[in-house]
C-alpha cells in the first residue's frame, strides 16, 4: 500500500530536523574548538563588565523561545478553531489519486 502525503511530509520533516541537528552540532564542536584554542592560546583576559540589570544570553534565550512557544500554541489552536469554524460549509469527499 504506497505511503499517504502526511507519511511523506512527516518523513521529509523528520529527514530535515535530522539534518539539522547534525549541521547545529558541528557548529558547537567547531565553537568548542576554537574557544579551547583561545583559552590556551591568549593570556587570560579580564571579564567584560556588564550592568547589573542587562539580562544574561541565556535569559534572552530562555525568554525569547518560551514566548516563541506560547505564540506557536496559540497559533495553532487559532488554525484548528478557524477549521472547525469552517467545516460546516467546506465538505470535502475522499476520492483515489489517479494513477499515472
């Protein structure tokens, strides 16, 4: 029985993500690398100063995605609702692809 055009999509979503997480590794071993580099190879360097009240990169991050998130969510559930909203006016019939 040949595959249905979600199994594909999610299998090329699937592929994507995977190629994804190889090339974001990579990325991390060569900043690694090179920070491993200039550790050794500079004299240590003094901290930069920050103020107090300038959120860390990783506060941004955390902040930033967690509201990605939520905005996804909420996007989403938009989508579904306007579908439902819809579906007593849009029918649809289930019909075979014509083979070539």
């Amino acid at each position: 029985m040949p595959a249905s055009s979600i199994e594909y999509a999610v299998a090329a979503q699937e592929r994507t993500l995977s190629a994804l997480r190889q090339s974001q590794s990579v990325v991390i071993e060569a900043v690694e690398g090179w920070a491993k580099a200039v550790e050794s190879a500079a004299p240590e360097l003094p901290a930069i100063p920050v103020l107090n009240a300038v959120p860390s990169a990783e506060e941004v991050i955390q902040t930033s995605f967690d509201f990605y998130g939520k905005l996804l969510a909420s996007q989403r559930e938009f989508a579904q609702e306007l579908v439902t909203a819809a579906a007593p006016v849009v029918k649809t019939t289930p019909v075979e692809a014509p083979t070539a």
